[in-house]
C-alpha cells in the first residue's frame, strides 16, 4: 500500500511541476500527521493530498477528521519555516485514478479553507 501511494505521490508531483508549482517537501510528518506534498504556486504555499481511488471522488475522501489533522499539521510546518508563516496558504487535493504511468488527475485547488470547510 506504501508503494502504491509514493507511486502516486511522485506522479501528482511530476504533474503539478508541469503546471508551473515548485516542491517544497514530501511526506511532511509530524505529531498530527502527515501532508503528502507541500509546494508552492507563485507566493502561495500549497498543502496537497493526493487520494488514488479506483472509483468515486478524491476529494469526498477527504473528510473533516482528515482535513483537521492537515491542517494542524500544515501550521506545524509553517511554524517549522518561519519565512513562510506570512505567505497566502491553500489545501488542494489530487484525485488520481489510471495508473501511476498513465494517470488521470482531477485537481480542485482551493479544496477546502483553513477553517477546514469546502
């Protein structure tokens, strides 16, 4: 399972280079859990989950209890990087279905506000 979800990882990372964003981190960890990629699109600092799914929607994958723990742990690396503390920050999410060689993204930027609604 761990070796699929880097598999994806990489590929949403590959991908969103391609879309102009540059990485920050990956696989942040802290007490609170963990951010699959952290990056950052022109001055904003950009939190992204990417959920593979077979079928249905990423994003309804997402739920308040996981967008909670994003976004403590979000605050921890901001607070981990100070020069990024006053930067406009968002949570996105990655919907991945295909395979890692062929994806297919749905990426809704913005998926949910730092108060954790959509």
């Amino acid at each position: 399972m761990r070796k699929t979800g880097s598999e994806w990882e990489a590929a949403v990372e590959a991908w969103l280079r391609k879309a102009g964003l540059r990485p920050l981190a990956r696989n942040y960890f802290c007490r609170y859990g963990e951010i699959d990629l952290i990056m950052r699109d022109g001055d904003s600092v950009v939190f992204v989950e990417s959920r593979y799914r077979n079928t249905g929607d990423g994003l309804a994958s997402v739920g308040a209890s996981k967008r909670m723990k994003l976004q403590r742990t979000a605050s921890m690396y901001l607070q981990a990087n100070p020069a990024l503390a006053n930067a406009p920050c968002r949570f996105d999410v990655v919907g991945c279905r295909g395979t890692p060689e062929k994806p297919d993204f749905d990426w809704v930027k913005g998926a949910f506000d730092a108060d954790g609604t959509s």
